[in-house]
C-alpha cells in the first residue's frame, strides 16, 4: 500500500532528477525498492504529470513562440522525434508495466553505468558537420534513440542530447531540442493514463491517505 510520504518522496526524486541527464524513473525504481512502496511501473508513470506541468510552465513562452511563428519544420521534427517512443508505448505499453524486466533494480544499475560512460567519453564521440537546425532524417535517428529510454536507468534526456550532439547540434541547441521533444511524449503518456479506466483504478486503490 502506497502510504502518502512515500508518494511526496517518490515525487521529489522525480523533480529532482527529470531535468538532469540522468534517468529519473531508474532513480523512482531505486527509490521505490529502497522504501519497499512496492509499486510497479503504471504509478511511475502517473508522476509524469507533474513532469509534463513543469515543462509546459518552464518551455511557455517557446511554446509560444513556436506555435505564433507557425514554425511548421520546428514542429514537424519534434513530432518526428516523438513518433518511434510513441509507437512503441502504444503497442507494447500493457507489456512494459507488467514486465518484471522494466521494475528491476539490476536493469536500472546496468542502464545507469552504460550512460554514464557515455557521458564521460560524450566529447570523444563521432559528429556530423555542424548544424543549427535539425532534418526529418536527423529528428528520426534522435527519436530512434530515445527509444532507448524506455529501459529503466537510460536517460531519456541524456540519451537525446547525445543523439542531438551527434547530429551536429550544439550542446545548448542538443538540450533544448531534448526537453521540447520530451512534451508530446509527456502528453501521449499522461493522455493514456486518463483514457484507461484501469489505471484510475489503480491509483485510487492503491493510495493511503
């Protein structure tokens, strides 16, 4: 039973974490083990809300300006890069949340070091020539990669500021690409979570006031 402390916690950890490049729901997983919550990967991805509000909040005035300049390519590459994450939560989505694979610590501490390596040795990896905006075909192989991220301990963020580096970005404009192709995947999660009427279950159920 998931009592409320745990849940302001669990909550923290997904604050603290989500902006860096390190992987949020791998550290929720820690946690949750930790504290023994003993929740499974549905609650995880009921924190996500405050995620996607917190990115809403923070990107408004882009959002905004995107959405004023009616920047059709800006769009259509984020959307790109959203594609293959979201395909894959649509159809294998009921697979993962029950998986034991994706709740498991040693999957999370696996995930954890390979990005950590790559991190390290980010400068050292191969690049295209430099470029200020992205292609359909570059925002493919970003989405491609933040498939990845799916694997609890992969950074989602971190995964796609490498992809993005890769691909000739600049470390800023690599970031910025990151967190504002994270909103439409945040959306689609979060939209999920209300259409299933399971998954309000759940987490009325499961909560301990």
């Amino acid at each position: 039973m998931m009592l409320l402390w745990m849940g302001i916690v669990l909550g923290l950890v997904q604050g603290l974490t989500e902006f860096i490049p390190v992987s949020s729901s791998g550290h929720l997983i820690l946690f949750d083990s930790w504290l023994d919550a003993g929740q499974n990967h549905m609650f995880l991805q009921f924190i996500n809300i405050g995620t996607l509000l917190a990115l809403l909040f923070f990107f408004r005035k882009t959002i905004w300006e995107v959405l004023g300049s009616k920047d059709w390519k800006l769009m259509l590459n984020l959307l790109i890069i959203a594609i293959p994450a979201g395909v894959i939560g649509l159809l294998l989505g009921d697979i993962i949340e029950e998986a034991p694979f994706f709740m498991s610590v040693w999957t999370v501490l696996v995930g954890l070091f390979a990005v950590g390596v790559l991190m390290i040795f980010a400068e050292k990896l191969p690049r295209l020539p430099r470029a200020e905006q992205l292609t359909p075909r570059k925002s493919l192989f970003i989405g491609l990669v933040q498939c990845l991220a799916i694997i609890p301990g992969v950074s989602r963020s971190g995964s796609t500021i490498l992809a993005g580096k890769t691909m000739g970005l600049t470390d800023e404009k690599a970031a910025r690409f990151s967190f504002l192709a994270s909103i439409p995947i945040m959306l689609g999660v979060c939209l999920r979570l209300f259409i299933s009427s399971n998954n309000r279950e759940y987490f009325v159920e499961n909560w301990q006031f």
